[in-house]
C-alpha cells in the first residue's frame, strides 16, 4: 500500500502537467481603453482622395473565459460604453492571444468634429498578456463607410486596445 500512494501521486502530477495552462492566464474581468487612427480613402477612379481620422477613444469592460482548455480557447465578450457589445472566440499560446476576426457595426468616425459616419469594419486583434495584469491587442480595421453619398474604404493598423485586469 505504501508503494501505491507514491506511484498514484506521480501519475496524476505527470497527468496534470500534460494540460495546456496558457488559457487560464487570461480569465478574467478588464477594463479597457481603444485608441488609434484610420485611413478613410474615398472610392472615385477620378479623385481617390486619403486622409486620416484619430479615433475617438473608446473604453468599456472586457470578460474572457476559459472555452476549451484542452485547445487553449476562450470566449471573449467586450462591452463598449458606446452599448455595443462583441462577442468572440480566441485562442491563446503562451502571453499570446489571437481573436478570431469579427464585425463591428456601429463605429463611428469623426472627420472634422462635426461631420460624423458610421462605418462597418471587420477586425482583427491579436495581444499580449504582460505582467499576468495587462492585455495589449495591436487592432487592425478593414471596411467601408458613407458620408453625403461618397463612400470611403477605411483602414487601419494604428490601433490598440489596452485591457488591465478589475
């Protein structure tokens, strides 16, 4: 009996050391803040005129739970205090996570102040955990919006959203 308590120790240790751990790095509540700029270029063959936008900080709270912990994914939900809310899956090795792709319909650019579109853009985020506290995702927007009739592609890989744990 004295033989069995080590031999049953050592094979649930070797047991447990064989899940993947990355995941449960990032559970968790964050309070987070998304900052950055667009390229808004306007559809015309004749004048495909660019400028660049400064997005209007958004902050909200962020909740990632653990999905799957043998494949390392979580499901990500974002609540913008614009009443918008994201909901996505990721995946996550060692400090790095990588969202899935998803939509956001219901961003808002701010040209000059006082014109204001709305656009839809796909985005991509992929982060790093640094310090088990904080969460930095370099964001990239793809997409299209409208203003007075011209549309405008918009693009952006000047973004980040930086997430520190509640």
């Amino acid at each position: 009996m004295k033989r069995i308590i080590p031999i049953v120790i050592c094979a649930f240790m070797a047991l447990a050391s064989c899940q993947k751990k990355n995941a449960p790095l990032f559970r968790g509540d964050y309070s987070f803040k998304t900052s950055g700029s667009v390229t808004a270029q306007r559809i015309s063959a004749s004048n495909p005129t660019a400028f660049e936008i400064t997005l209007p900080n958004e902050i909200g709270q962020m909740e990632i739970a653990l999905l799957d912990r043998k494949n390392d994914s979580v499901v990500v939900v974002m609540n913008y205090m614009n009443n918008e809310v994201i909901v996505t899956h990721g995946h996550c090795q060692g400090n790095d996570i990588v969202l899935n792709d998803f939509r956001r319909n219901a961003l808002k650019l701010s040209m000059d102040g006082n014109l204001e579109m709305t656009c839809e853009v796909n985005v991509r985020a992929r982060g790093t955990m640094y310090d088990e506290n904080t969460l930095v995702l370099n964001v990239t927007y793809r997409g299209e919006a409208a203003l007075g009739g011209l549309k405008y592609n918009i693009k952006g890989d000047n973004i980040q959203t930086v997430a520190t744990r509640n």
